[in-house]
C-alpha cells in the first residue's frame, strides 16, 4: 500500500523559533496532501490543503503567515510553524492522496512538537 | 460533506465481533461511506470505503443500509491490536478532503 513519511518525527523547540516538517509520499505522486492538527484527547482538525506547485488553501481560523505550507514536488510537502509558541504545541499529521477521484488518503505517522 | 454521528465509545470482548455504528442520515447520493482508525499517538489507518454495496477486505466488512442513512464496521475477530479511535467519515467522490468527527474509542478487552 502507499506510504507517507513525516520528519521529524518529535520535535522540541524554544518559544520564538521555527520549526519545519516534512511530509513524503513514498511511492506514489501526490497531487494534493493535507496538513492536519490534533490536541490531546480530541480528534483531527484539518488545517490546509496543499496542491503541488499552487498556494494551499487554508482553513478559517489558521494563520496562513503562521503556519507555511510548501508543495514544491509531487512527494514533498513541508509546514513550517512560525515564531512557535507553547499554545503549538501538538501533534501534526500529514497525508497524501493519489490523483484519482474518490481515493482514500494516506496518513503520515505524525509529529509531535512541544514548544518550551 | 454529510455529518456522522457515532458512538464515544465501546467495549468488545477479545475473539469476538466488533460492531461499530455510524449514522450519516444527511448522506447525499455521491458521498462515499469511509473508515479509518487511530491508534494512540499514530496516523490513522485506512480500513474501507464503500457507496451503497457492503464492502469487505481483510481488515473489516462494510455494512450500509437500503437507504445509505447509516453503516457499520465490522471487525470479525477483534484483537488487543483493534484497540483504537475508529472515525467513519463521508465524503463525496470528487472532494478529497477528510474531516474527522469525535470517533469512537473501541477497546478490545482481553
């Protein structure tokens, strides 16, 4: 089955820092992946869209200057949260779908990060 | 999207079928029947889609009823291993996005 990698998988950052994450499809294309975020004990918040080689579409109520999305490639796409702070602190998924319509998603393992 | 509403929890005996329910009584004719399941602190997991024809692989079946208003998962033979959030979302055929309702926690007891 398909396979979708994030890096790092735990992640520990200072308050005021920024932090990247990287998230694979490993053996297919991915025309579109998506960011996802999950506080503890509460389920998947999606958080944008990223389509390879346009702007991702963001969600109402994420900061898009926050939390930057790149899709530079077909098997790469990379959220880098800004200026990090305690409130951040969560875990960040990614997936991946091929293009054909109606096909399920592919989770990345997730993130965690802390901010301190 | 159709919204679903499922169970916050329930317990199954180890060996035995797990029988989860999901009611999606808004479901509109294009929008698939999808299941996933999260283990603690990992990605979910694809288990199985289907439209209105119960669908079965080698993780679950798929059960949805004449009027598609609702479905359930079935595990036959539930493991420890079963032990998770198990989400049934829906989702119309040409919208890729997934949006996760509350889910609900299975726990497989020994």
């Amino acid at each position: 089955g398909a396979v979708v990698s994030q890096h790092p998988s735990r992640v520990i950052c200072k308050s005021g820092t920024s932090v990247k994450i990287e998230c694979r499809s490993l053996d297919f294309q991915a025309t579109t992946m998506f960011w996802y975020r999950q506080f503890p004990k509460q389920s998947l918040m999606l958080m944008a869209t990223s389509n390879e080689g346009s702007k991702a579409t963001y969600e109402q109520g994420v900061e898009k200057d926050k939390f930057l999305i790149n899709h530079a490639s077909l098997t790469l796409s990379t959220l880098t949260v800004t200026s990090a702070h305690p409130e951040d602190s969560s875990f960040y998924i990614c997936s991946a779908t091929q293009p054909i319509a109606g096909r399920e998603q592919y989770f990345g393992p997730g993130t965690r990060l802390t901010v301190t | 999207d159709a919204k679903t509403t499922q169970p916050p929890s329930m317990d199954c005996a180890e060996g035995r079928a797990a029988n989860l329910p999901c009611n999606h009584s808004t479901i509109s004719g294009n929008e698939y029947v999808y299941w996933y399941r999260q283990i603690h602190s990992q990605g979910p997991q694809y288990i199985i889609h289907g439209l209105k024809n119960n669908e079965t692989n080698e993780m679950a079946s798929l059960i949805i009823t004449e009027d598609r208003k609702s479905s359930t998962l079935i595990l036959p033979h539930a493991t420890l291993r079963d032990t998770a959030v198990y989400y049934c979302i829906v989702r119309s055929y040409n919208n890729n996005d997934m949006r996760f309702g509350a889910g609900t926690r299975l726990t497989v007891k020994p």
